[in-house]
C-alpha cells in the first residue's frame, strides 16, 4: 500500500523512473500489458512510424 500510495502522490515524479525500470524487463511479454502494447502498434500503424530498432528476442 505504500508504493501505491507513493505513486499516487508522485505520478509525474515517478514515470520516467518507472517507465525506464519496466522498459528494463527481459522478458519482453512482462514489459508492457498486452493492450498498451496493442495501442502503440495501433499508433504506430495509423501515424506510418517505423520502428527504429528491433527488440532482442
């Protein structure tokens, strides 16, 4: 409950941070829920952005 409460507080303090912990993952399917993942490729798609480097698998 504290951690939450800490990022409840803090949230654009903490988002970098956080982003770049989870980011850090290595296992690629825990790194981002599936549908956040299917969002950016949504974006992706419908805004014709390429990728800029591909993830190691």
């Amino acid at each position: 409950m504290a951690a939450r409460d800490a990022l409840s507080e803090a949230k654009t303090r903490m988002a970098e941070a956080l982003a770049l912990e989870l980011s850090k993952i290595s296992d690629k399917t825990r790194r981002f829920p599936p549908l956040i993942r299917e969002m950016f490729e949504k974006i992706s798609s419908d805004f014709h952005l390429e990728q800029l480097h591909k993830e190691a698998s």
